[in-house]
C-alpha cells in the first residue's frame, strides 16, 4: 500500500498519545477480552496490494535513548498469566461440547432463526416453492453442519457425489442424516442476519461486515473466553481465499493464496490456538501515527499485555517503535525486521558476507542482531539477552563444511512464530465449507472452522488435564 508524506512523519508521541493507540491494561479486569466487535474500517481499493508503509531510510534518531554497540544484560521478568482452560467441562465430555463452547449456542439460534427468515424473504414472489419449504431447526442445522465437518475430511468433486448410488462413491451415512435435495436447500438459504435491516452506506452505522459480523464476534468472544494461553504469541496475516467482486478484496503476489480477503490472526504459539483476529476491510485513508503494521500487532496483542507475554512477528509488522511500546505495557515481542525502517542502528546498514558475521546493537531493553546465514537475517527483540549462550551449526561454504555461531534470538523466533501457520494448517486438515458467489459466506467458513479447530485443542488440553 502506497504510503503518504503524513504517514511517513512518525514523531514522538506523548504518553496520553501512547494510550490512545495501545489502551491502558493495567486493571487485572482487562485481560478478560473486552471486545465489541471489528473495528469499520473505510474503503479499500478493489485488488489492491497492501505492503507496509514505513520502508525508508531513518533521517534523524529520535529523542532520547541512542542506540549503542556497547552491550549489556537484559533482564526479562518471568510470565505473570496462567495458561490453560476457563471453561469447565462434564466429566465425559464429547467433541460438540465442545465446539459449542467455542461457536455458541446462541449463533446456532441465530443460524436457524435467519435461515428460515432469509428462505421466507427469497420465496416470496414463488408460492409453490414456499409452500414447500419447511422451517428448519436447531438440530437439522446442527447436523448439516456436521455433514459439512465430513464432507471437509472425505472430499468428492460435488456435492452430489455424496448421495451417489455407487458404491465407490456415495456416502451412505450422509445419506441417512439427510436427502440431497434438503441439504442443498439450507447451503442456498443459510443465513446469519436480517437482510432488510442491512445499514445503508452512508449511515452512521454502516456496517461492510453486518451480514456476519454475529457469528465473527461470537466465535471470538467464546475463544477468548474459553482458554488463557501461555507465555509465546504469534501475530501473522492470513488470507482466506475470495476471486469475486469486493471493494475490501486484497491481491497480494507474493503469497500462495493471491486474492482474497486479508485477516489479522493472534495464536498461542505452543498450539495454534487463535485467541484474536480482525478482518482487514481496507485503507481508511486516516492518519496512522506508525503505519499499519503496528496498527494491526497493537490491536490483536491489547488483550494479552502486561502479562509479560513474549509476542513474535515478520517484518511486514516490526518496528523499534512498536517493540518499545510493547515494552512499555511489561510484553516482549522478538521479530525479524527490514533494515531501512525508521529509527534502526547505523550498523544496520553493514551488508554482511562471512557465513556467521554477526552485528548487533542495543538500545535499552531493545537488541538488534543482524546475522549472515545463507542470506543477512536481521532481528529486533526485547527478550533476548546479548550474555544469552549461542550455539554452534554446521553450513557448507563453497563445498567445505564449517561450523558457525548462530544467534539464540534466531532459534527464539523460529521455534515460536508459527502459531498461526499451525493453526492455518489445522483448519486445512478440517475444512468445511463449499464455493460460494456469496463473499459472506467464506467468513462464516473460516468462523466455523477456526470454532472447530480450537474446539479440537480445548479438548485435547482438557482429555491431558483428566487423565490419570
């Protein structure tokens, strides 16, 4: 994303500033999520290829704590929260308990209650077909969505493919839940909020994600609510995959999914778990002080911070000034970061060419490290110390096997970033979900499927916690 000259002036911020942007956690209360729903962002422009703003060249440090190639201990406070479950299960609890947990009883009535709204709505202007239709329930719907969960692990072409007479093909178990003819009526008429009380563009509560926004907020709300986690975070964008028309649809090259709809994702680093997100609905074309990478990391970390969490991140996101700011709210981050961002180390500069050079720099708490592996690495952590032991790998330099000293903060940051990825991965193995012209409805499959994902994981954790 094209960044502007007012994006790129990125001043000292005073404290009442600071609080604005990342909130005040200091109250035990707040790390119980207080969450009420997506931030509306404006309009983004149709296939736009949203890049962080802040690749250039530091001008002038910033006030205050120089950056130094003297360097000295770190001290990193031991984790203040207490991971596990919040939610009590029954004794024997079986999977729907708990999916139910995390997706809701009260979405399913939702569900149900504007599917046979929006069915009534669409059949209108055809009475034979009205007539036809039957109200559906919460337990039919619970079962296609079951039916759904099945068809994502035994995948067939079609859908009909599932009703097939042959042997080789047909799912006689899908069969006996329920006709062809019912199923595909509920995928056409599955709904989730009154559509003729959709907000008008223009109104004061406009609303690009009303049509899912209940189930989004829900499944949220109930993850948070359902699971404390430990001490390492990952923050990462995904991607879920969209090719039709949509003002906040995002075109991005360089990743495997191209086009589709952009979503900030927080996972506990040890599981996958996702404990926060927020569907990116495009530049709003308001001032960001520090540019739409620190935007997003703030926004997902708020609920976790002052516990001493270690946050980790790519360097689409990073920044010495973020990993400051999170510091000042007692959370460490660890991230990789491009050496032309504003405010880095005169060293950060040095290209590196030995297998194992190595060149740090310290500010505070703050610790650069620039590393030479087969590429230069460049690092930015807060939870690293320089007196941390490294250790020795093998690499192969022109034909010749050598030994070379990695840093500890590479081992940190590639042991504890891929919280999301594994989630990303768990959702693939479970997904349910068919294609659909509706846009709405991919939201609610990639809701519905990080509900499946977590719940699986809740009970793991629980089963682990009940054996003997």
């Amino acid at each position: 994303m094209a960044s502007s000259n007012t994006d790129r002036e990125i001043a000292n911020v005073s404290y009442e500033e600071y609080r604005q942007i990342f909130g005040d956690s200091e109250d035990e209360n707040e790390s119980d999520i207080d969450f009420e729903g997506f931030s509306n962002v404006g309009s983004g422009d149709e296939e736009s290829c949203d890049e962080e703003s802040d690749d250039y060249e530091s001008e002038e440090e910033e006030a205050g704590q120089q950056w130094s190639q003297t360097l000295t201990n770190i001290n990193v406070n031991e984790f203040a929260g207490e991971s596990g479950l919040l939610k009590n299960f029954s004794e024997n609890a079986k999977a729907d308990e708990y999916f139910l947990k995390v997706f809701g009883n009260e979405s399913l009535d939702v569900i149900v209650a504007e599917t046979n709204r929006f069915a009534r709505q669409s059949l209108a202007n055809k009475p034979t077909r009205l007539s036809q239709w039957k109200d559906t329930t919460k337990e039919e719907v619970k079962a296609y969505f079951g039916m759904c969960i099945i068809m994502g692990i035994n995948v067939l072409p079609k859908v009909a493919d599932y009703w097939s007479n042959d042997a080789f093909i047909g799912n006689d178990a899908l069969k006996k839940i329920m006709p062809r003819n019912r199923f595909q009526e509920l995928s056409q008429f599955l709904h989730f909020a009154n559509s003729h009380l959709t907000p008008p563009r223009g109104a004061e509560n406009y609303d690009r994600l009303y049509k899912v926004r209940s189930i989004l907020s829900a499944v949220l709300k109930n993850s948070q609510e359902a699971y404390y986690p430990g001490k390492n975070l990952a923050v990462d964008e995904g991607m879920i995959a969209f090719k039709g028309r949509l003002e906040f649809r995002q075109y991005m090259p360089a990743k495997p999914t191209k086009y589709g709809i952009k979503v900030w994702m927080l996972a506990d680093s040890s599981n996958g778990y996702v404990l926060n997100y927020d569907v990116y609905l495009g530049s709003d074309g308001k001032k960001r002080i520090h540019g739409l990478g620190y935007d997003a990391v703030a926004s997902m970390v708020k609920p976790y911070m002052n516990k001493n969490h270690h946050v980790y991140f790519d360097n689409f996101f990073s920044s010495p000034i973020l990993l400051e700011h999170l510091h000042m709210q007692q959370t460490y981050a660890c991230s990789t970061v491009r050496c032309n961002r504003k405010g880095m180390p005169e060293c950060a500069k040095k290209k590196l060419t030995q297998a194992g050079e190595l060149v740090q720099a310290q500010k505070g708490d703050l610790l650069f490290t620039k590393w030479h592996d087969k590429h230069d690495v460049a690092f930015l952590s807060s939870n690293v110390s320089p007196e941390e032991a490294s250790r020795t790998v093998k690499r192969t330099v022109k034909g010749q096997q050598v030994e070379i000293v990695k840093p500890r903060v590479s081992d940190k940051y590639t042991a504890n970033m891929g919280g999301v990825d594994r989630a990303d991965q768990l959702r693939s193995f479970y997904y349910a979900g068919r294609q659909t012209r509706k846009w709405y409805k991919y939201l609610f499959w990639f809701a519905f499927n990080l509900a499946t994902v977590n719940s699986f994981i809740l009970e793991a954790i629980d089963k682990k916690k009940k054996r003997p």
